[in-house]
C-alpha cells in the first residue's frame, strides 16, 4: 500500500484491503509459499487457533493500558498516538482471528448493522435468551 493508488479511501474498503493481504498471506502459508520466518502473518498463522487466540488477549491487555495512561498523563497527545497504536495493533490481530475462521470484516459490519437501533441491554438478553434454548 505505498502508493496512493493502492490507499482504500474509507473504513470499510481500509479493513476489506488488509483482510485480503491477510487472506493471501493465510493461503500463501496454508500452499507452503511463505515462511513463518520472514513473514510476521504467516508466523501467527504457524501458531493456529490457541496462538492466534491468545495473541488478541496480550494486545487487548496492551490497549486497556495504554488507553488508561492517556486518560491519565499530562502528555495526552502523545499517550493518544500510543493507544491508537495499540488500538491497531489490536484489530490487525482481529483480522488474523478472522481470516483464520474463515470470516471477513464485512461479516462484522453486517452484524453490527444488524443490532444498530436496537437496544444492548435487550441484544444482550436476547442473545442471552438464544443460549439457554
């Protein structure tokens, strides 16, 4: 993506960009045509389900923190460029749990659409719902 040819315009066409990066590169490694050694995606992919897994809760955790350090530092804009690092650290790590299950980004924008109007205290208790039957 180093030319702005190449530079989706918008949020949505931004993650069904890299979701297609991830995806080749998930095959690509799947076909044995990438090295975990020289390609960061491919190695997560090495480490399947548990690694890939496990590898959202560390940048989850790393975000919690950096977003209570911006809260609470005199330095906010800097501690800010810090969370939103963290932050896209965090989804780029979503979508390599994505593409390992086969899902996309428009898959969660579909159902975030999905519950848009509706209240999260009743998606919660429905879903709830859903669960025990």
């Amino acid at each position: 993506m180093s030319s702005s040819v190449n530079k989706p315009s918008n949020l949505d066409s931004v993650l069904a960009h890299l979701a297609d990066v991830v995806d080749q590169r998930r095959d690509a490694f799947k076909a044995g045509n990438v090295d975990p050694k020289t390609s960061y995606t491919a190695l997560l992919f090495s480490k399947g389900d548990d690694g890939i897994l496990k590898k959202i809760g560390e940048e989850a955790t790393e975000a919690v923190m950096a977003a209570k350090d911006a809260r609470s530092s005199n330095m906010a804009a800097e501690q800010q460029k810090l969370l939103l690092g963290e932050m896209a650290d965090l989804w780029f790590h979503c979508l390599i749990a994505l593409s390992q299950f086969n899902l996309r980004p428009e898959d969660v924008i579909a159902e975030l659409d999905r519950r848009l109007g509706t209240s999260g205290i009743e998606e919660k208790a429905a879903r709830k719902a859903a669960k025990k039957e």
